[in-house]
C-alpha cells in the first residue's frame, strides 16, 4: 500500500501521486470516483489520505494491504485522458482558479510519465558578477603591468587608465536576458494578477509577451510559464513581491525578461486589466522563442 502522511493534498499532488494527469483528476471528481475532502472558497479541492485509498483501494484499504498498486488502476485512465486531450477544449483548470481568466491556468499540455521523485532546484545565493568582473580585472591589471615594465611611463599608465574606466562599468549583459522561476504565491493567474496589482502600486512598466500575452488577444491552448517584460532595475523588487525562487525552464512558472526599451511599456495595451506587449513585438517574440505550433496559432490571431 502507497504509504501517505495524514495531511491534506492539492490536485496536483493527487495527480503525481496517482500517476495521471491534473485533467484526469477532475474528471474523477466530476464522475464521483474521487471525493474531495475539502472545497476551498475559489473552487479548489483538497485531499486526505482517506480519500486517495479510497479511489486506489474501493473494496478496502485494510483488505489490500501491503499489495502493490495494480498497474490497470490507472494506466488505462492516462491513454483516454490522451485521446481526449487532441479534441477537447481546454477548459478543465478553471475549476481550480475560481473563475475565467485570459490567462491560461497551469495545466501540462503532455503527459508526464509515472511519477519520479522531482528534484527540487535548490535555492541558491546571487552570483555578484560585477564582483567577480572587477577580480578578473584586477588580476590582468596586475599581469599587464608586468608585461609592460620594459615599456615606457606613458604607455603604461594609458594602459591602465584604458582598463580602470572598463573595470567601473557594469557587465556587459544580453539584450533582452531571460530570468526563470517558481513563486510561492501559487498559480500563473495569482502571479499575473500580483505583477499587475504590484506594478501600479509602485509605478512600474511591465508587459506580457509569449503564450500569456497571445492569450489576452484570444483564448488558446492550455500553457504553463508566463512570460514577462520589466525594467532591470526592477527585476528585484519582483523577486521579493512575487516570492520567487531561480528554476530551471522545464520547472519554472514565470520568465522575467528584462528589457530597458521605454517603447516597449509606451507601445503596450491593456487587456483584460493587464499589460500586453504592441502585436509586432508579440509576434517577434514567439517567433524567436515559441515552438512550431504556437507560432502558427500566433500569426492566425495576429
């Protein structure tokens, strides 16, 4: 018998607990298969172990103990939920935010294999670059200078001078560098909706691009990351306000995208009571970075 701590589980947890996809276990709520023991106040479900034994084991959880789980149990529920998901509308995760939103809730547009233990991106601190820039600066000041001693004073010092002016300067940094991580706050419409929320509190630009900003043109395609245009002088106070931790791409929940373009926000339009980046820069953005699919329903919207 799968062994639970007496707590209360989300859908999600259920889901990679069960093997199956988040769809799969709404359409077990929905047909009475799986009984929720609590239903918070914005439609989400919560679990307790009784409830998942009850749906694992129907005839009993004490008559099947120490049994593994059959692998029928659900198996044959993955391979319908992957028919369906080719001709069905996705309109499954709106029960789990509570109510409709142009931004898509998080939902995996593929199912995941059985469930493995996911290893959790380990928190780590700030790399201080300028810090390690200015090192490397000094130890080639320091080299230089004895390259040179055979040289003249002049030569010398406007060599020095030419790196010191380098070594004040930030690190160069890419056009438009993508920052990814998960939030604490919960899912991508709590987290939209707290960078609005934030941005006019505090007077700051944003802008959605990708899949979160074709999605307030017109509803498409269940999708997982938000992506986002700030300033990146603000990229901080994000971080703190939206509780967020660095992840890798497959993982993350928001893309922060750091641009410093004042026609980027000027060009923007809102909405649906949210920011989206100018349809040329939508477009541009999802042709550099969106798959073949999405690309293809961007330019039909566009």
């Amino acid at each position: 018998m799968i062994n639970l701590e007496d707590k209360l589980y989300t859908s999600t947890e259920v889901a990679d607990i069960l093997g199956v996809s988040l769809r799969s276990v709404y359409r077990y709520i929905e047909e009475d298969k799986l009984q929720a023991e609590v239903k918070t106040a914005t439609g989400r479900h919560r679990f307790t172990k009784k409830n998942i034994l009850d749906f694992l084991y129907p005839g009993g959880a004490e008559e099947k103990a120490g049994q593994p789980l059959p692998k029928e149990t659900i198996k044959p529920e993955v391979k319908e939920t992957k028919k369906k998901e080719k001709v069905e509308e996705p309109v499954e995760e709106a029960e789990e935010v509570g109510e409709e939103t142009p931004i898509e809730p998080e939902t995996p547009a593929v199912e995941e294999p059985a469930p493995k233990e996911k290893e959790v991106p380990a928190e780590e601190e700030p790399i201080d670059w300028l810090a390690k820039f200015r090192e490397a600066a000094k130890k080639f000041d320091e080299e230089n200078a004895k390259r040179v001693e055979a040289s003249s004073k002049p030569a010398v010092a406007e060599e020095k001078e030419t790196f010191a002016s380098i070594t004040e300067q930030e690190p160069v940094a890419p056009k438009n560098p993508l920052f990814f991580y998960r939030s604490r706050l919960g899912g991508l419409k709590d987290i939209a909706q707290n960078i609005d929320k934030s941005s006019r509190n505090s007077g700051l630009d944003y802008a959605f691009t990708m899949n979160a900003g074709l999605s307030l043109f017109k509803a498409i395609k269940p999708f997982s990351l938000l992506h986002v245009y700030v300033r990146s002088k603000d990229k901080d106070f994000f971080e703190r306000i939206l509780m967020l931790t660095p992840s890798d791409e497959n993982n993350a929940q928001l893309c922060i995208m750091t641009n410093d373009d004042k026609d980027l926000y000027a060009s923007s339009e809102e909405l649906h009571g949210l920011f989206v980046a100018d349809k040329g820069r939508l477009l541009a953005d999802i042709r550099k970075h969106g798959d073949a699919d999405l690309i293809e329903e961007a330019e039909s919207i566009l």
